[in-house]
C-alpha cells in the first residue's frame, strides 16, 4: 500500500475549500494536510482515530498514543542555541 502524502496549504485557500480538504483526510485521501500563515505551519489537519497506536521497544505496553498525534513534531520552543547571538 503506498503511504498517503502530506500536503500543505495556505489558510486562506484552506478557507475556501475547507469542506473539501476535511472530506479528503476524513476520507483517507490525504493522511495530513498542514495549513501555513506566510509560509509557515500554523496548525495540521489530521484524521481522528478511534484506535490509538502503541509504541515499540522498552516503552512497548506503558504507553498508548492517540492516532495522528506526532510525538517528534516541533513544539514551538526556541531552544538558546536557535536564538541570535
């Protein structure tokens, strides 16, 4: 099965379309679709799972993830060494 693309979209096309971006996630078309604000990720449209994923390794059975949540997504923190000097 080949794994579904993200895509990305300014919000104000998301605006316009947004009936049809929600049925293509809901639907499995798109796996994500990333709205941006100038460029720049704002919020991520994801479909909603009932199922959640389990996690592997020496974790595996101690936690449960919901589905479509992204633990190594970027939290927004600036971190000292992005900061300029």
């Amino acid at each position: 099965m080949a794994k579904r693309a993200e895509t990305s979209i300014p919000v104000t096309k998301f605006k316009a379309m947004c009936l049809e971006v929600i049925d293509r996630v809901s639907k499995g078309k798109s796996a994500r679709v990333v709205l941006t604000k100038r460029g720049k990720p704002v919020a991520a449209l994801v479909p909603c799972g009932t199922k959640p994923q389990r996690l592997w390794g020496a974790m595996r059975g101690t936690v449960m993830v919901a589905e479509g949540v992204d633990l190594a997504a970027p939290t927004g923190e600036v971190w000292d060494a992005e900061r300029d000097a």
